[in-house]
C-alpha cells in the first residue's frame, strides 16, 4: 500500500467479465523481425508535477540511448483496479507499469500477468534483489514482477517533541507496546503534544491496524489446505491490537483530540509536533521535510515492536508487472527498463555516484532514499557507500530501524493477499468507532466485520 490510497469498490464482476474476454482472444503480437521492439510503459507524472514528468523522461531518453533497438512510449496510465481488466481486455492497457503490492496475487491469479522468472534466471540485476522483496510477487515458484519500492511499517518519531517530554530519543525504549505506551503517555503528560498518532481514514485505519495485528500474533486472511483464502478480521491478535488502542485513547488519553485524520492532515501535525510517536512509513520522511517543513534532524525511526509471538512487520510497496500477452521481446524490454530506472544504482556503484550527484542539485533530494533497500544487505552497503558524498539523510537518526532490518530476527509479513483495500477500507470503520465510542464492543464490532469481509474474501476468489 502506498501513501496514495487505491480504494475497491464492486469489481469483481467487471473483472470476472473482462478476464473471460481477455481468454477468449488468440492473437499475439509477433516478434519483430528487425530485433527492435516498441512498448508502452504507464506510470508517467502528469504536466502539474513538471519536474517529475521531465525526470521521468530524461531517463527514457538515457534509456533508449543506451538500447537503440528498445523504444519506449511513456505514457499517464496508472493501475485502477476499476479499469484495469477491461484496459487489458480491449487492448488499451500499456505494455507494463508499476501496481501496488497488495494487488500482485489477485492478478496472478486471474492470469493477468505474464510471468518473468526467465529474467529472475538470466538477470544478475533480478539475482541481486533481497528474497523479502520478491517473496509475494512469486507464485508456485514463479516470478511474476519487479519490485520498485518496498517497505515495512515503523514507528516514527519526533525527536524535537521527546525531548520536550524528557525522552533521550537516542536511548527511548521503544522495543515493546508496553513501552510504547509509557513513552506516548509521558509525551501528553509533559508537553502540549499528544503521544501517538494513529491514523484511521482513507483505508490508513484498516492497514495500520493489520500493522498492528501481526505484531500481536495475527493476519487478517490465512490460507486454507486448498489453496485458497479465508477471512480472520475476528481473530484474537486483531481483538488484541484494537484494545491496546482503545486503552491508549480512553485510559491514558494519549491519541490527541482527533480520531479522524487521514494522511495528509495528520502527516502535518506531526511534522508540526502536535505528536511524539507514530505508526507510519519511513518514506514519509520526504513529504514530512519537503512539504510539511519538518527539520530533518527531528526524524527519527523505529522497528515496529514484536510481543512473544509477535509475526514480524507488514511490508508493503509497488512492483512493476508485463500485460500477459506481450510477447517475449516486449517483456524483455520492459524488465530492462525497470531495471535501469529502479535496481541500476544498487548494482553498479558508478550508476550510484551518477544518480546521487545529480540528485545533489536537487534540494529536495532525498538521497538515499528512505526505506527498505530492494537489494541485499551486502549490495546496499556496497551503494551507500558509493554515494557517501550525497548523503543529505540523518542515517543516525535511522539507525534503530536500519539495523533491526539486517538482522536475522527481522520479519517481513505480506498483506492481505485477496482483495486488501477493500478489507482496509471496512476495518477503517472499526478503528473509528472504537477510538470515537467509549462503550463501544470491540468483539461485536470485529464479528459484524468478519461476516463482510468473507463475502468480500470468498467473491473475489470465486
């Protein structure tokens, strides 16, 4: 999931019906004979972000010039999970753009996608990627995407605002939810701030709370014997995480006025300082510094704390995927694009110092860039020191998180596999009125959301 939400509402029968035009088409593009391939590559910024769109297509021109016999046609199409079916049927929907990766199962499933291990066999660049950001774009062995942006869920912090609270942000225990909520209660006790934000609109209530929920134990769908997925929003571990958040707003009082602030608001106040602590992206950083003014040295990140049986934290991010009827030159072109535009800078340290001092002039640059390093541990030592000199991020500031990542004990888990948005979207109104009601039955609530989500769940696995 990214900070921009796709919501789904009612496609599964579009889907279904589009799927079975798709299958009913026999003819394939053939291989050009001259060895020279066009393809359509969406995900192009529109003219309102002129300097993304000019970035964007700087890089295609460097690109072609490298591979004179790949043309590339940029275009604004990005995925709508309402169109995307009927986009692939009628022969509209580009050769390859970048979907959430929430989305990649469900498009495997309905083949959807074409598969890419041949490149995974043959690509050093693929070979270098880390095996937790490949893991849910992979089917029975399969590789069927790139990963473009990967993620895990965290806790942010405002350093300034711990601080003011009498918490060493370099030394503050944040290793359990327990101490989460110590330190968030002497934040509301001590200063005008309140101690965590917790987001709860625009499906950000139903994805922090899964976040949550596999801290505590739990996912939100399990799979079956026979391979398919059921619904557990009613789980103990989901109950567990709902409560823990009850107990924050009603008891100690330390999730501000507010329990119903999307991002975009509630990024702003806590860069702001209104809040010490929240559950969030690291990427965020850039919106938090270069839109919200929020000084760089109060940035700081954590892992997301485990209980006993805690599962690890949920990932999340973006993977490039081929429409299923390109063919084999279409699909190599469109690996090798995305390998130049996103993996290029972490397998060759020339390409690295090349992108860093050219982002350098760039003053809101964030270099590097803030998150999960898509490659290997050993890869991503090798990048970051190559762009030494360009570095404009307090890694200090990241240390807690960046090295809970590299250890053995760090765990990645994968969202809700089927129909995620829309689940998130239900458990948005859970958390509402849970943190808005003070009498409210969380086990009530849960249970009247269990019986959606598996109609939700079942329909769209057919």
């Amino acid at each position: 999931m990214k900070s921009s939400i796709l919501r789904v509402t009612g496609v599964a029968g579009a889907v279904v019906i589009a799927a079975s035009l798709l299958a009913g088409c026999t003819s394939t593009p053939s291989e050009p004979a001259d060895g020279k391939v066009e393809i359509t590559v969406g995900d192009l910024p529109s003219t309102a972000d002129e300097a993304s769109r000019t970035a964007y297509l700087d890089q295609v021109s460097k690109f072609e010039e490298a591979n004179p016999n790949i043309t590339i046609k940029a275009v604004e199409d990005k995925y709508d999970p309402t169109t995307f079916a009927a986009q692939l049927a009628g022969g509209t929907l580009p050769t390859s753009l970048t979907v959430p990766l929430t989305e990649i199962q469900s498009l495997i499933t309905r083949g959807q996608v074409k598969d890419l291990s041949t490149y995974y066999d043959s690509s050093d660049v693929l070979k270098a990627l880390a095996p937790t950001t490949t893991a849910s774009l992979t089917k029975d062995g399969k590789y069927f995407g790139v990963p473009t942006d990967a993620f895990t869920l965290s806790l942010i912090v405002n350093r300034s605002v711990l601080k003011a609270a009498g918490l060493d942000p370099d030394n503050v225990d944040l290793s359990s939810w327990d101490a989460v909520q110590t330190a968030a209660k002497q934040v509301t006790d001590k200063t005008d701030a309140a101690g965590l934000l917790f987001m709860t609109k625009d499906n950000l209530g139903g994805w922090l709370t899964t976040a949550l929920t596999a801290t505590f134990g739990g996912q939100m769908q399990t799979q079956n014997s026979d391979g398919k997925w059921e619904s557990t929003v009613d789980g103990p571990a989901v109950e567990k995480a709902l409560s823990y958040l009850k107990t924050l707003r009603w008891q100690d009082d330390s999730l501000g006025a507010n329990m119903l602030l999307g991002f975009p608001d509630g990024g702003a106040a806590f860069s702001s300082g209104q809040y010490g602590i929240m559950v969030g992206v690291p990427g965020w950083y850039g919106v938090f510094v270069n839109n919200n003014g929020m000084p760089k040295d109060d940035f700081g990140l954590f892992p997301l704390p485990q209980e006993a049986d805690g599962l690890g934290s949920l990932g999340g991010g973006a993977v490039a995927i081929v429409r299923p009827d390109a063919t084999d030159a279409e699909a190599a072109a469109a690996v090798k694009w995305y390998e130049f535009r996103y993996l290029a800078q972490f397998t060759d340290t020339a390409v690295a110092k090349q992108m860093a001092e050219a982002g350098s002039s760039d003053p809101t640059a964030v270099v590097p860039a803030v998150g999960l390093p898509l490659v290997s541990a050993e890869k991503y030592k090798a990048y970051l020191e190559a762009i030494k000199p360009f570095i404009n991020v307090p890694m200090q500031n990241l240390a807690p998180y960046t090295d809970a990542t590299q250890s053995e004990d760090f765990h990645i888990v994968s969202e809700p596999p089927v129909e995620a948005q829309q689940i998130y979207a239900l458990i948005d109104s859970v958390v509402q009125a849970v943190l808005t009601d003070q009498n409210a039955d969380v086990s009530a609530l849960l249970k009247t959301a269990q019986s959606q989500a598996e109609t939700i769940v079942a329909n769209a696995q057919g």
